[in-house]
C-alpha cells in the first residue's frame, strides 16, 4: 500500500492566505468509546491487515482477531503476490493457512473451523481467523489486495496479454470458490506508466510504460467480467491508486471507473524522507510555502478524480495514514519548528528508517518534554520537532483525522481507506477507527 517497511517480511506506499509554518499545542487527549458489535457506518472504512505484522512488534504482533471489526466495513488483506505464471498467491503461506495459533485470539477453535468445499476440511492461520471473524461479522466485507509497494513486479507483463489477464481473473475466481467467505479482490499496482528498481532484498522493484495507461483499464475490465461470467457478479472489485497527479494522470479514470466497486485514492505519502525538505505527510490542502510539492495534498488529488475525470464522488475514497514519516538534521529554520526546512538525513522510528512510527507510539511522543507539537493551519495536520536532535515528524492525529472525516462527509466521498489496522491503539479499543467510525455512521 504504501513504502513497504524495509526491516519487515514482504507483501507490501497544500489557500490564498499564506502561513508558512505552524501553531504549537498541546497533545490532545485520546478517547476510547465502546461501540455495538455490528458496523453501521453509511461511509465506507476500509482498513488494510498487513500480514507480516504477526512478526512484527512495531505492528503489535497483529492478528486478524486484533482488526477493528465492530467499526469497519471492509478488510483488505495484504498482500497476494502474481506468480511467474500468472495467478494469484500468498506471499506468507505459514501465516495465512497454517500457523496453529497465533496466542491473542478467543478462546475458541477459530484456527480449526471448517469451510465448505475444502478438502482437508480446515484451516489455519490468518485465514482461520476471516472464516471466524467473517461469520460473526457478516456485513464487513474481506478482500484480498494485490501487488502492493514489493508486488507489483508482474502486473506490466500481464496486462500487456488478454490470455494472461484471463488467467489471473480466473485464479481469483478459484481462490473465491475455494474459500467463499472472501468478497472481492483490491488491485494495488504501484504503479501503472513506472518502472522502478528493487530498493532492497525484499522488493521486487515494477516495470512500467506507456501502454501500462491502456492496459491498466482491459485488466479491470476483464477480471470484472470474468467474475461476472462465473456467477460472481457479486464479488466486489476495487482499486488503490496513487494520490499524484502524474501518476493518475498515466492511467485513465474516466474509463476503469465503471469496472470498480470504488477507487481507494492513497493521499498519504506526499512527504517523506526521499525528499530532502520536510513537508506533510498528509495534507488535507496545500500549503503555498511549500515549494516542491504543489498538488501533493488530499483536497486536489480527490478533485483530479471527480472533477478532471468525473469519476462519482460516492465512487471515491480518500485515504489515511496511521504511521509517520521523518527526517533528521533539520534545523528549526525562522520560525523555530522545522516546517518546510532543509533536511541533511533520516533517523529510524519503531517501524524503520525514514523516521516511521505507528501511531500508537506518537502520543506518548507528544508528551514528551523532547518533542514540541505544532499544527499546519492550512494543511489541517500536525507535527512534531525535536530541537536537540533536529528530528522532524509528520503524521496524523486524532484532530487532523476528525477533519478529514468531516471532509468527506461535506463532499460526499465514499469513505476511507486505512493504512494500517495495525497502526492503532488495539489495547485502548481503536481510538482512530472510532472516530471514523462516529463520524460516519449519522
């Protein structure tokens, strides 16, 4: 989804007035509100279950028992990977239909359950745990994702080809008739038109080009009418797209609309330590002081779809980002927090370099006496400065999440996409997802 973590398992990435930096306050206080155990929500929130973070402390050990089920709608689980002939797969076999017990579920047979139509009559794993989860939950639909930031090496060969589109469309139908309690695939081609190389051990790095813009559009195309023509016509499709307007811009829109169940935008990842100025990793606007990245902000990336494309509102989902990104050697600059300054390197978070943390470890963070804590009045984020270490932070907060709720409650948007379910607070009952969760369910 989005840069996947580099110390982790593979799977898987802006106003007339000018106020260049930020207002200092106080870290606000979290809430936990207990709420019934069906979903309700009339928006749709869509949190991604990244599945090596069984491994990961960073990502509280997560199981598929730890998602926020009583305040989503849909689970997509990260991520399946395309073999070398051209179907789908795990990319974690043990985790998802194996592990025995992974110690933090209920105390039930859950790793053992039966489903129909599989022969050895159980499973295991992650995927033990959906079938359980998925019938005490019913309404939430589960999908598998596809590609992702380490993934998506095969998606450009494959496109190019009806026949090998074909079969991947039909290796998903199996995988549903295999395991009927999955509701639809996620498409995450990072990205269509890019070719870029391997950053690590773990990264198959994408191949990409122009015929990608085309291609993009047949592949949607075919898998809708496959599962269409195999009695799957319920089955949900979607995809997860960049958030910049280059990147939109290399495919089409106007045209793959109509096969998606709706188009999860990622407006996150618009700052981060590849660029050497800090910025916001997920501005609600554009900020003008902010020079190198002019359109990198939710508000624009949402009106590229809906207004340049006339991709429905309700089609489309904005997304938010429940981690940080960082630089260090940044200096506090003339308005002494770090905002739009030059940055000389990164440091490491809990979840890797570039400065990464889940933002359960962030309010701790702004407590302390190290970090001082501003908001971009314009960009409606926060952000945290460290004068003695000149380390510089950008994330979302439970004040900058609420407006973003609000902003697509105001502009009828679909809903949001999660990054990650395991970037919450598990233990304090989710405080992030229930704020979506309360701010769309009237």
């Amino acid at each position: 989804m989005n840069k996947i973590l580099k110390s982790i398992i593979p799977v898987l990435f802006c106003a007339s007035l000018i106020v260049p930096n930020g207002i200092s306050v106080k870290a606000e206080t979290m809430t936990n509100t207990k709420l019934e155990a069906k979903a309700t929500s009339k928006k749709r929130i869509v949190t991604y279950f990244p599945s090596w973070g069984t491994y990961q402390a960073g990502q509280q050990n997560i199981t598929v028992s730890n998602i926020a089920w009583d305040k989503v709608t849909h689970v997509n689980h990260g991520f399946f990977e395309i073999t070398n002939d051209y179907k789908i797969q795990t990319t974690d076999s043990y985790a998802d239909y194996e592990n025995e017990g992974f110690g933090h579920g209920p105390k039930q047979d859950w790793d053992k359950y039966p489903i129909t139509g599989v022969p050895a009559g159980t499973v295991y794993g992650h995927f033990g745990e959906y079938k359980y989860y998925k019938e005490k939950y019913p309404d939430v639909k589960l999908l598998i994702s596809v590609g992702g930031w380490t993934r998506s090496d095969k998606f450009h060969e494959l496109a190019k080809s009806p026949a090998h589109r074909k079969t991947l469309a039909m290796s998903m139908v199996n995988f549903m008739k295999k395991y009927p309690f999955i509701d639809g695939m996620d498409i995450d081609w990072e990205y269509p038109g890019i070719t870029r190389a391997s950053e690590d051990q773990y990264d198959r790095g994408c191949v990409g080009g122009p015929e990608d813009k085309e291609n993009f559009t047949l592949l949607l195309k075919d898998i809708r009418e496959t599962f269409n023509a195999n009695g799957m016509s319920e089955k949900l499709l979607t995809v997860a797209v960049s958030a910049g307007e280059a990147k939109i811009k290399m495919t089409e829109p106007d045209k793959y609309a109509k096969y998606v169940d709706y188009i999860g935008v990622m407006t996150y990842d618009f700052a981060g330590s590849w660029d050497n100025v800090t910025g916001n990793l997920a501005g609600l606007y554009q900020n003008p002081a902010d020079k190198i990245r002019p359109k990198f902000n939710m508000d624009d990336a949402m009106k590229i779809f809906k207004d340049e494309y006339k991709v429905p509102a309700d089609k489309l989902l904005a997304g938010t980002p429940l981690y940080s990104r960082g630089w260090g050697g940044v200096e506090p600059g003339p308005n002494g927090d770090g905002l739009f300054q030059p940055a000389k390197s990164s440091f490491k978070g809990n979840l890797g370099e570039g400065g990464q943390y889940s933002w359960y470890d962030i309010p701790a963070m702004e407590k302390s006496s190290e970090w001082q804590k501003f908001r971009d009045p314009i960009a409606r984020t926060p952000y945290l400065y460290n004068k003695s270490k000149k380390q510089f932070i950008t994330y979302e907060d439970e004040q900058s999440l609420t407006e973003r709720v609000s902003y697509v409650n105001k502009n009828n948007y679909g809903g949001l996409i999660v990054w990650d379910a395991s970037g919450d607070n598990i233990k304090a009952g989710h405080p992030m997802h229930t704020i979506m969760y309360n701010g769309f369910k009237n």
